[in-house]
C-alpha cells in the first residue's frame, strides 16, 4: 500500500516540475505570437531577423 503512495506522489514531483512550467511557456509564447502586429521586428529561432510585412490569421 504504501508503494501506491509513493508513486502518487512521484506523479504530482513531475506535474510540478514538467508539466506545469512548460504550459506557463506555452501560454506567454501564445501571448507574444497574438500581440505581434505588421511593422514589427522580430528573431525566429534560427536567428534570422526579419520584419513583418503581413498576417495570416487562420493557424
């Protein structure tokens, strides 16, 4: 019984260190994403640099 508990609480150590950081990272990327307007620059992941000419909005 108590085997079942400590992989309980192995399950919550990685909720609180994997899961809920990486969904605080994904809604600021979603944030930056939705607040860039045409006009503004920006560095993608590769380190290209570039300005944004037009918006799609249908992702």
């Amino acid at each position: 019984m108590l085997v079942f508990g400590y992989f309980g609480l192995l399950i919550v150590g990685f909720y609180f260190l994997l899961v809920r950081p990486q969904r605080r990272q994904v809604a600021a990327r979603r944030a930056i994403v939705a607040a860039i307007e045409v006009g503004d620059a920006v560095v993608t992941a590769g380190g290209i640099h570039g300005v944004v000419a037009s918006l799609d909005t249908d992702l």
